[in-house]
C-alpha cells in the first residue's frame, strides 16, 4: 500500500503502529487468530430485510452470543427456495429460516430429489402472515383477476405462497415479482392493482402506508384446495392501526417458519457447533420472551412437530433427555384454552365466514380465538 506525501520509513512505522493496534484489540476481545474467531460461529440464513425471520436471528445473536463459545451470524437470504438451495451448497451455510411449505414446494416439482435426507429442521418458530394489500376499488380476491399483483421476488416464500392461495381461489392474475419495497412504491403510484407479501405480523414494510394511501387489507378465507400447509389467521387493527379500522377484523392465512439445518454427521465438527446452538436456544428461551424481542417469540411451542420434516437428531435428542422438564414458555405440551367467557367466544366464532367455520374443528376455533384475543391485549 502507498502513502502519499509518507516515505518508506515512516510508512512501515504507520504500518507498524496500525498492526500493533490491530492485535491489541484483538487480544482485548480475546480472539488472537482465525481458529479463535470461528469457534463456537454458526451462520443462518434468514429473509430479506423487511422479514419477520431477520428480526428473529437477530434476536438469537443477541441472546445466544457468548465469547469463545458461540455467536450467531445472522445473514440476509433470499427467500425460501433459494435458502434450502443455500444450506445445501453455500459454504459456511449451518441453517436457514424457511417457510413450512417449501416442502410441498420441492414434492411438486422434483427439485432436489432426496432433500428429506439432507436438510432436517431444529424447530417451527412463528406463523408468518399473508398480507395482500390492494387499492380501495377492490374489495375481495376475486376482484384481482386479469388485475396487475406483485407476488414477491421470484423462488422467495411469498411468491410460493401466493401462487398456492391465488390457484386454490381460482383467481389468475398478472404477475410481478418485484421486491417488496419497490413494489409497494408502485402501489402507492398506481402502478399496481395489489402486491402480496408474507411476514410475521406487524411487518415493517407496511409503517410507511396508510390508508390515505387509499389501500386496505383483503380478506384471504381458507378454501378446500388450499391444502394443509397453511392455517387461518386475521390481522386487526392493533397489528395495524393505519391501515385496519379499530373495529375490523381481516381474515388471513398463516404458515409456519422452520429453522432448518442441513444434516451434519454426527460428531462431525459442524454438528458440534449446531448442537451447542441446540442446547444454548431452548436452554435460554425464556430470554426470548422479554422486551426487547420480537413479538412472534410469544407464539413459539419447541415441541411442536413439523408434519414430512425430520428433526435433526440433536434437537431431538435435547428434547428426549428435558421431557418432563419444560414447564416454561415455548414447550407447550397441553391444547390451548382461554379464559374468555363463551358469549365472547361464540360472537367470534359468528364473525367468521362460514367457510372458515365449517373447516375448523371446535379445538381449532378455540385456539384461534386465544391468538384473536392475544393480538388484541385482552
């Protein structure tokens, strides 16, 4: 490197001095070489910036993260199709943040044949929510046929999943695959009919919209063909007060986020690093559950099971040794109730389409009335 205006000597002293403060700070953090800074460090693959799955890895780095033993590197993704991609081939890739679907996704179009054996999943973390924001002139989905609606970037999770909803409603539309906040500008200018996107509830692409933007919500009921990936949700006007009337309650669907990781050898050094991952999560999750963290933690339940996943066998094997062990938040193990009155309960279960109510089981409807009355802070 040269200097200008410095000669050779005073260079190599500069050079020497920076060096020198270099090591200094290195010693201070008490990481002195390459092995030191890659012990205990695994990387997860997460959504975009605006995904509910950055936030969450985040949160992890900064609950998990110990000196010498472990840290966490949260790193931006693309979307679903592409993270299984990335587990698969990226080096340095452990785990990644992926919609529950993308498996029906991979059995549908035989991409990556034998995919069950090679990325398996720690543990579901939060439902994520299908948002189609349209203009006002529209009032329902089926109004958006031939209408112009940004899916979502292509091979990312809302793109999968709007195809899915957008087939089983029989609505064909034309498609964009913008990024989320390019497209949004292109609502707001009314260069698009709608934009659909897929995010933990509050997303914060939605805080610079409102509805002098003259947009809203659409309804997105659960109809047959939707198969059993995705749940019914709602969204209401504590998720979003600029944009949700105090009185409305919109229908949505939900799926679930999984923490998937490719399947290291057992004993392999990978695998170690994962497994002490494992163990610091679930061993910490109360941490999760405290302000400053994001507020899907409160939904997680470690012990729920991923229907046509495999859970890699350390998780499994933390979760055999603690049963019995995990009377906390995050390993709920008996079915939801509420405390609400069953006047409360039947004028919600009346609020819903009758499609909605016909499908549910009264478990189901139980359990969603207990989320309805979470996000509203009763």
């Amino acid at each position: 490197m040269k200097l200008r205006g410095i000669g050779p000597v005073a260079a190599g002293l500069l050079a020497s001095q920076l060096l020198g403060a270099n090591v200094a700070t290195a010693q201070e953090s008490g990481i002195t070489d390459r092995a030191s800074a890659n012990i205990g460090t695994v990387r997860i693959i997460t959504g975009d910036i605006n995904s509910t799955s950055i936030a969450a890895a985040s949160d992890m780095s900064a609950v998990l993260d110990k000196e010498g033993e472990l840290r966490v590197l949260p790193l931006l993704g693309k979307g679903s199709v592409q993270n299984i991609s990335d587990i698969l081939f990226l080096k340095g890739i452990d785990m990644g943040m992926v919609q529950s679907d993308v498996w029906s996704y991979f059995k549908r179009t035989q991409r990556f044949p034998g995919i069950s054996k090679r990325v398996h999943y720690i543990t579901k973390l939060f439902n994520e929510e299908l948002h189609v924001l349209a203009g006002m002139s529209f009032l329902c989905l089926d109004d958006l046929g031939g209408r112009r609606v940004n899916m979502g970037r292509r091979n990312s999770g809302t793109a999968m999943m709007a195809q899915a909803v957008f087939d089983a409603h029989g609505v064909k539309v034309k498609a964009s695959y913008y990024d989320p906040e390019t497209a949004l500008e292109k609502l707001k200018r009314g260069e698009l009919d709608a934009m659909v996107f897929v995010s933990g509830k509050p997303a914060r692409l939605f805080d610079r919209i409102s509805y002098k933007d003259r947009v809203h919500f659409l309804d997105v009921t659960s109809v047959e063909g939707l198969g059993d990936d995705y749940l019914p949700a709602f969204v209401t006007n504590k998720d979003y007060p600029n944009l949700v009337a105090p009185d409305e309650t919109v229908e949505t669907v939900a799926v679930g986020t999984v923490l998937a990781v490719f399947n290291w050898a057992p004993k392999s050094p990978r695998y170690k690093k994962v497994e002490k991952f494992v163990a610091a999560l679930f061993e910490n999750f109360k941490e999760f559950q405290k302000a400053p963290r994001h507020p899907k933690w409160r939904e997680v339940n470690f012990n729920a099971a991923v229907p046509g996943w495999q859970r890699f066998s350390a998780a499994e094997a933390w979760l055999r040794r603690n049963q019995g062990n995990q009377a906390q938040p995050g390993f709920v193990t008996s079915s939801a109730s509420d405390n609400a009155t069953p006047e409360a309960m039947q004028r919600f279960i009346n609020s819903l389409s009758p499609t909605l109510r016909n499908k549910l089981t009264r478990a189901e409807l139980e359990a969603l009335f207990k989320q309805f009355n979470n996000s509203r802070g009763n």
